[in-house]
C-alpha cells in the first residue's frame, strides 16, 4: 500500500514538473529544499540553544542562496548535525540541484533527457561552444576536487593555528565547501577577522572562492583548449576572466590607497584590501576586517562590486561580468552611432544583448525596490540598508553588522531577496511571468519616441 502511494506521489511530481516551465521547475526546486531545510533545521535535536522559527527559515534561505547573511551564531546555535544540514544546503546551492540529478542521469543512463537539458539551459547560462553532458561532469568533478584540496589545507592551517584535531577536520570541511560554493557561512562568529594577517588561510580562500565564482563555462572551456578540442578559449571565457581581473584590481586599489583609517595599523593593508574587494566580487562573503568600519565611499565600492559579482554558471551571484559587458557595448556602439553591437571587434547576437538589458533592469529595479521596502520596515541608514539589500540580491553575505537586529518583517524581505537572487532575477521573473499561449497576432507596431 506505502509503495503504491509513494509511486502515486513520484507519478503525480513527476507530471507537474513536466507541465511547469523549465523556470518554474527551477523556483519550485529551491523552494521545496529550503522547505526541507527549514523543517530539519527547526527540529529541537539539532540545536544547542533555542532558535526561532523565522531564524530557521532564514537560515535555510541563505544557505540554499549560498549567501551566508545570519542572523544568529551557527556555531553557538546549531550542533554538529545542524551545521552538517546547513553545509548540505549549501553544497546542493552552490552547485545547482538539477546539477546532481542530471549528473545521475548521465551515470546510470548515459544520457540527457531534452526535459533534463532545458532545465540545465534554465539554470545555466551556456555558451553554443560547449555540451551540457561534458558540461555537468566538469561541474562535479571540478567541484569535488576543488573541495577536497581546500579541505586539506585548511586543516593544516588550522591545526598550526593550534585548534584541536577532530575540531579542525570538520571545520575544514565546512569551510571548504562554503568557500568554493561562494557561501560565506562560517563557524567563527567574526567571520575570519581573527585570521586577517594569516596569508595561509587568505590565500585558500581566496583561490577556492576565485575558483568557484569564475564558473564552470571558464574551466569546461580551459579543459577544452588543454585536451586539444578547441584551438582557443571562447569569447566568453576572455571577457570572464579580464573583467574580473580589471575590477579585482580596480577595487583592491581604491581600497588599499584610501581606506588607511581601517587598515593602516594593519600589517598586510594590500592583502587586506584585496581580500575585501575579492569577497564582495567572487561573493564569497567572508570579511577579514569589520565592513561596518569601512567609509562610505568605500562601502559604496563594496556594493557596485556585488552588484556586479563574477561569471554566469558559477557559484557567484550578483548581474554577472557578461551583462555588464554587454551593457558596455550598447553604449559603446549607441555613441559611436553603430546599428550593431560590437565589443572587442566581435558581434554581439541581439539575443544576448536582450537577455542582457532584461538583467540588468530587474536587477537594478529589485535593489531600489527592496531597499525602498527596508527603508520603512527598519531604522538604519540608508547606505547601510542599501548595502544590506544588494548583498541579499547578490548572496554575497557581507554586513554592515545589522542582519541580526532586523524586524521580523525586514528578515522576511531578506529572505525573499536572497531566494530572488539565488534563483536569478530572469529566471524568476520568467517563472512568474512567462505565457504559453502566442499573442503575436494581437501585436500591433508602432513607434516609441526615446
């Protein structure tokens, strides 16, 4: 009777999904694990202390997000079992759920379902270069190895910080994983402001998180050049990786030659600069200093960073360095008077450029509209609530110190930000938005003047 009813339940899921949108699987996807990572977070065995019921959706939301914005301490607040929970929920995050269903596919069946594929080509954004089967196994594979590494030296850096073998072991794991899937989540209650001048633990870091935000396109891209499959690394791939060179250096520098009340006293200000620029950017949200300390111009800085984030199919949030080169180039070619949109002496299909404008609307539209929001729901300034919103849309999960103060109602605004943000704010909005039905024969033309 229990099997009868189960296969009822898997056939009845199984028509719904197919009957959604490949946007709409998606929503629905992360919601139904944040609704399962909420209840098992919320269960009393897993707590060292009482935790509400909206800290534990919190909780769950910004841990699915990959974001790492918390409002109550992980390691004073969840036991071992609780804090393995929220690692889970950051792993499936950070990788994409339909990410492990697709690489199951391919390793019992050998192939990809056109279902399975459209709802990849929902989650990621792919170039035309590269196969969504070779794809998905250098997401795992890279994933695992990357994890592994980090884990390794994480534990030997901290077992020389002097903490105790079996505490190192599961902190290194956790902190792996958070790095790499850009998550943010860490078990020191002052982030890693306690390790800002050891040049071990912020490198690893920093080359996990760098590693993770960049993106699979990058890697699948680069292993195609290695092995001989390509002759050169597609456009994508360059444009990925100077931007983020030229906005990493760009925010390392502003920080490092400005910001001298917060770092000068410090022994490493240019590590410190760069470890600051490079969590809002790969939005890994670690802080090695406080961010509240920080000017408001540099906050300012922090927040067009996050703004931007890193590469499309990464573990990074934020607009992605694509649609900001994109938006570039419209302006670029609008001023110079060229019908077609060209950057770098290559042609920009209209769909891309669509795709790009989209983004960068609702993006820029969601963080005025939420900071709009918070702005009546709290009583913090401006610049901190805008931070606050951009880092929730972003799951970057750096603070100005005021998550944990929020209302219940400005935490249930986070909380939806960062599931938005997760997501993506075009897949989201073409999940609630998106029509089946064709009204082309009801468009009538005419003329907009601009």
């Amino acid at each position: 009777m229990r099997s009868k009813l189960l296969k009822q339940a898997k056939n009845w899921y199984r028509k719904f999904q197919i009957s959604k949108s490949p946007q709409m699987n998606l929503v629905w996807g992360f919601f139904l694990y944040t609704i399962i990572g909420f209840f098992l977070l919320s269960i009393p065995f897993f707590h060292k202390t009482d935790v509400s019921l909206l800290d534990n959706l919190f909780i769950s939301t910004s841990a699915i997000s990959t974001t790492g914005l918390v409002t109550i301490s992980i390691f004073d607040s969840y036991n071992y079992l609780g804090q393995f929970v929220i690692m889970c929920l950051i792993q499936i995050g950070g990788i994409g759920y339909m990410t492990l269903t697709t690489y199951y596919l391919i390793f019992t069946t050998k192939r990809i379902t056109r279902w399975h594929s459209k709802l990849i080509g929902a989650e990621f954004t792919l170039p035309n270069t590269i196969k969504i089967k070779d794809f998905i196994k250098s997401v795992i594979i890279f994933t695992l190895v990357m994890e592994s590494i980090g884990a390794v030296l994480f534990y030997i850096a901290f077992t020389n910080s002097g903490m105790e073998n079996i505490q190192a072991i599961w902190f290194s794991i956790f902190h792996s994983i958070s790095s790499f899937c850009t998550a943010g989540f860490g078990l020191f209650n002052d982030g890693f402001e306690g390790f800002k001048d050891n040049v071990f633990i912020n490198t690893i870091i920093s080359c996990l998180a760098i590693a993770g935000s960049l993106g699979f396109i990058v890697i699948t891209d680069l292993w195609y050049r290695m092995t001989g499959r390509s002759k050169e690394v597609s456009f994508t791939t360059k444009i990925i990786i100077y931007g983020f060179i030229v906005l990493l250096a760009i925010g390392t520098s502003i920080i490092y030659t400005t910001e001298s009340a917060t770092i000068t006293g410090d022994d490493s200000p240019l590590m410190i600069s760069f470890f600051q620029a490079m969590s809002a950017m790969t939005t890994v949200g670690f802080n090695t200093v406080p961010i509240g300390d920080f000017s408001l111009p540099i906050l300012l800085l922090l927040t067009f960073l996050m703004y931007i984030g890193a590469s499309p199919s990464g573990t990074a949030g934020g607009m992605k360095i694509t649609t900001l080169t994109a938006m570039s180039a419209i302006l670029k070619s609008r001023l110079l008077g060229q019908k077609k949109i060209t950057f770098l002496n290559r042609l920009i299909p209209f769909e891309r450029i669509y795709v790009a404008t989209s983004t960068f609307m609702l993006y820029t539209s969601l963080i005025f509209l939420f900071s709009f929001l918070l702005s009546y729901t709290e009583n913090f300034s401006f610049d901190k609530i805008l931070f606050e919103a951009a880092s929730a849309l972003g799951t970057v999960g750096l603070s100005t110190g005021i998550t944990g103060d929020l209302s219940s109602l400005g935490k249930i605004l986070i909380i939806m930000i960062m599931f938005i943000g997760r997501v993506g704010v075009l897949t989201f909005g073409f999940a609630l938005l998106k029509q089946k039905h064709n009204y082309l024969n009801k468009i009538k033309e005419d003329d907009l003047a601009v």
